[in-house]
C-alpha cells in the first residue's frame, strides 16, 4: 500500500517538441501550514528556460524558471494547473527536462516532488 505524496507534479504529456505546450498539474495533498507553492524547470546541459502562460485558467507571462505560488493565491484550492513551454532546440535528439514541486513553509522546503519530460527536436 503506498502513501500518498504531501505534493505531486504530473503532466499530460511526456514529451514535447519546442515551442509546444506542456500542460502540468500540481496536486496538494498536505493539510499542513504552508507559504507557498514552488515549480522549477531545468533543462539538462542548458541554460533555456520554460516560460510559464497559463496558471489555475488565468493567462500569465513568466520568462523563469522558477514560479512561485503564495498559498493565498491558490483560495483554498489544492489543485494548480499551468502551462508552460520552452523555445529550447535539443543540441541532439532530445533533452532531459526536470521539474520539481515544493512546498514552502518560513523559507524552507518542506515536501517536493519531481518529475521527467523530455524535448524532442521539433
């Protein structure tokens, strides 16, 4: 029987072309104090980012590749949804793409979970 995470990420989809969009889910399970919510995007061997344009249906501009959610943001949600895509070129045929889900408690990282996709040459 496995427990169920404090925080998990998940994406529709396993890879992407760039310039396509991933479309990701962050589920709350923690009943917790928290501050905020943390999604980071590295892309191996590469300082390319993920800009991030929809969050929780409202659409959004954010260049990094951090984004950082204030739980008083989120009104009671446990659920975040965004959409994110890169105009990152795999320099082969792909690259491996991390992303990881925090949560914060007074500046430290309390529970996260990461998360694999893939960019493949469009």
């Amino acid at each position: 029987m496995s427990k169920q995470k404090e925080i998990a990420i998940s994406f529709s989809e396993k890879e992407i072309a760039p310039n396509q969009e991933l479309h990701g889910l962050v589920t709350i399970n923690y009943a917790g104090r928290f501050d905020s919510v943390v999604i980071n995007s590295q892309i191996e061997k590469s300082s390319d980012v993920f800009t991030y344009s929809l969050l929780n249906g409202k659409k959004i501009n954010h260049p990094y590749a951090r984004l950082s959610i204030f739980k008083a943001e989120l009104g009671g949600r446990t659920n975040v949804e965004f959409v994110a895509s890169t105009k990152h070129v795999p320099a082969g045929d792909f690259s491996n793409v991390k992303f990881r889900a925090a949560l914060i408690q007074e500046h430290k990282e309390i529970f996260s979970d990461v998360v694999f996709i893939k960019v493949v040459k469009g």
